[in-house]
C-alpha cells in the first residue's frame, strides 16, 4: 500500500501554472486521486468573468472542494512525462484516515494566498496538510502553496 | 493560446477536450457530472476551477466568420468559449453525450423529452 503526491509542475512557455493531487493504493486496487479546486460560481458575481477571477483568489478566499482528480489520472494514464510524483508506503489504517479526509465534497477555503488566510488551502497547501496530516511530517510547507516551490522539494526528493 | 481542438476524448471515467497545446483543458466525470476546467494561464482561461451540474446551463456551438465552430459552455450568467473546432459532427456528438452524463447527475434529473429538445437546440444553434 502506498500514499504518493503527483504534481504537473508550472511551465509558463506552455501557460502551464500547474497542479497537485494525493493518491493512494491499496493492494491490487486502482489508485484514488484527489485534487482541491474551487467553484467559479462561488466568487462574487463582479469577478467570476474568465478576465476577473485571477484577480479576486489572490486577496480573498471562497469554498473549497474535494474531487475525484480525473485531470491527474488522465494524465497519470496517458504516462505525461511531466508528472513528478513522490511515493510511500502505508498501513491499512493511513489509507481508511486518508480517504475519510480527503472525502469528495465541499471543505474548507480555497484562496491562491492560503498563507494569508489562516485555515485556507490551495492544492498545493492541501496535499501537503493531508499527507502530513495522516503519515507525519513528510513533505515542508512551502510559501503560499507555490507549484514552483513544491517542485523544487519534490525534485531533491527524487535525487535522494 | 489558441484553443483549438485537437481532439474529443472519451474514457471509461471521463470525457475530455484536447487542445492542440494542452491535454484534458476540460474535463466532464462520468462519477458526479462535474466540469473540470484546467485551461491554463491564458486570459481566456480557467483553471483549477469547476462547474457543478446544478451550475449547468448546457453546450452551444457558434459558427465563427472563418467557418469554425466555437464550443461554448453555459454555466450561471457566463457563457464561455471552451475551444474552438471545424469538425462539428464530433462536437456535436461529444456535447450531447457530456450534456446527457451532467444532466442525469442534476438534483432533479431532466427527462428524455426535456434532453431531446436540448439536443435539438444545440444540433441548431
């Protein structure tokens, strides 16, 4: 059984600024992944245009949700050379706590600046809180849930 | 960005839209109805962002002055242009079987009449 995190890391040549989902799998069973995104109906009605909701995520916050990642496991599937994933091995009893908290729905606050709102996440901030959460300490926060950021922690992890 | 369509993408999970520089822009789960936008950081882009059933107002296809057809999604008051294809036989087939698995994952799921009607408009808009 193992907890793994995969991240699609930033590439701005692409307009690529990211991604981060948990997963998990038990023995001989697919592997779950879950992602935290928001709802663009949750943002005031002034800024959920497709040119005004960067603007607004970075200052303040709105509902977070949990999903079924299926992005990640589209590209986990399609083998996106990209994909930087870090993986370990868990007990039965890691695996029930992980898929209670990281049970599909509304939870939390979601905001592009989690560090300036205390209690909100990104799906940077919320991987990290979740594994961390349920294994220990494994992966260090990092500022304001930065992809780049985790990307570099993820890399040294794969060096090691 | 151009958000052009390479290809429409059905899965056993999933349905997905390709564009030509990126994978799985849009996403629609076959498990909730729900619509994953992951456009990237474009002006025209959401990303990280989803629609609920509840929050689907369906599919429109537009037929552009160079003879392409933009695939807009409704959701709320937002109209949206999800890409941008020449082949509308595919889009249309595409859009009808995602707008049929969001529909069904509604509060109150439409009938077959009330689907029927929304394929029509869609097949003529």
């Amino acid at each position: 059984m193992t907890v793994s995190v995969y991240l699609s890391p930033s590439i701005p040549e692409d307009h690529e600024p990211g991604h981060m989902c948990l997963a998990w799998q038990k023995e001989k069973e697919a592997v779950e992944f879950r992602g935290y995104v928001f709802k663009v109906l949750d943002l005031p009605a002034e800024y959920q245009s497709v040119t005004k909701w960067r603007e607004y995520l970075f200052d303040h916050v709105v509902p977070g949700y949990v999903i079924v990642d299926e992005i990640m496991i589209e590209k986990h599937a399609c083998g996106d050379a990209n994909l930087i994933a870090r993986h370990w091995p868990a007990n039965p009893w890691h695996i029930e706590e992980l898929a209670e908290k990281a049970k599909p729905g509304p939870r939390g606050v979601y905001s592009f600046n989690p560090d300036d709102h205390p209690g909100a996440h990104n799906c940077v901030t919320w991987v990290t809180e979740v594994v961390n959460q349920v294994l220990g300490v494994v992966l260090p926060k990092v500022r304001q849930g930065r992809i780049k950021l985790m990307t570099e922690v993820l890399k040294t992890f794969r060096q090691e | 960005m151009s958000k052009r369509i390479r290809s429409f993408k059905t899965t056993e999970r999933a349905m997905f839209i390709n564009l030509e520089d990126r994978d799985s822009s849009v996403c629609v789960d076959f498990a909730e109805g729900n619509i994953l936008l992951f456009e990237g950081t474009g002006p025209d882009c959401y990303h990280g962002a989803m629609v609920s059933p509840e929050d689907f107002r369906g599919f429109a296809l537009n037929l552009t002055e160079r003879d392409e057809w933009e695939v807009m999604l409704r959701f709320g008051d937002i109209t949206h242009v999800l890409g941008v294809t020449e082949s509308v036989e595919e889009a249309t087939r595409w859009l009808r079987k995602a707008a049929e698995i969001i529909r069904s994952k509604m509060p109150t799921a439409k009938t077959a009449s009330e689907q029927t009607q929304e394929v029509h408009e869609l097949a003529t808009a």
